[in-house]
C-alpha cells in the first residue's frame, strides 16, 4: 500500500512525495535535511494523485527540485483545500495542522 504526503520542512518549504512508510519516509526526511519536518497530511494514493498535487502547486516550485515548493500563504491555502478536493474524497485521510506547538487531528466529518 503506498501513500502520498506532504511534509513542512523547516520554516519555509513543503514536500510533496509517496512512500510506504510516512514515518519511516519522514523521519528519513529530518535526517536528510537536518531541518524539523512534520508531517502536514498523508492519504492513501500512488503516483497519479503525487503527480496531480505537483501540478496543482507547480507555481509555487522551489529550485531543488520537482517534490519541493515554497511555504507561502497561498499553498496552505491549497493545502487546506485538498481535504474536499474530489481526488481526495472517499481516500483514507489523515491531517494533522500545527498549531503553535501542538497538533489536532481533524474531525472525519471534516473530511
């Protein structure tokens, strides 16, 4: 089973990638880029929804490549979008928002 997520790394960028492991592939993540990363939302999905979600934040592409992209207001804006988005809708969905220093799950009727 594989999943797509997107993980804020540091203060200002986002990865959007899959894996079968989310904290395997996140803790790997800190490692890699000696940054916090937590975990922003994770669903069950492949390279087709990985790729759509690419194309959605296109404009919003760092330098380092084609999973990563700027932390703007605008993207999070996107990123809150995605738990009604029709891609989405029916996926088993886990969000998890940071808030100061603390996370909440979303309520699924939420979802």
């Amino acid at each position: 089973m594989t999943f797509v997520y997107i993980a804020r790394v540091g203060d200002d960028v986002i990865k959007i990638g899959s894996t079968v492991d989310v904290p395997k592939r996140i803790k790997a993540l800190a490692v890699q880029t000696r940054s916090p990363v937590v975990l922003v939302l994770s669903f069950m999905g492949g390279s087709c929804e990985e790729r759509y979600l690419h194309d959605i934040f296109d404009e919003y592409r760092t330098e380092r490549g084609r999973e990563w992209f700027h932390c703007t207001p605008e993207c999070w804006t996107l990123i809150k979008s995605l738990r009604v988005s029709k891609i989405l809708k029916g996926a088993a969905i886990r969000l998890r928002w940071k808030v100061t220093r603390t996370h909440f799950d979303v309520p699924d009727f939420m979802l």
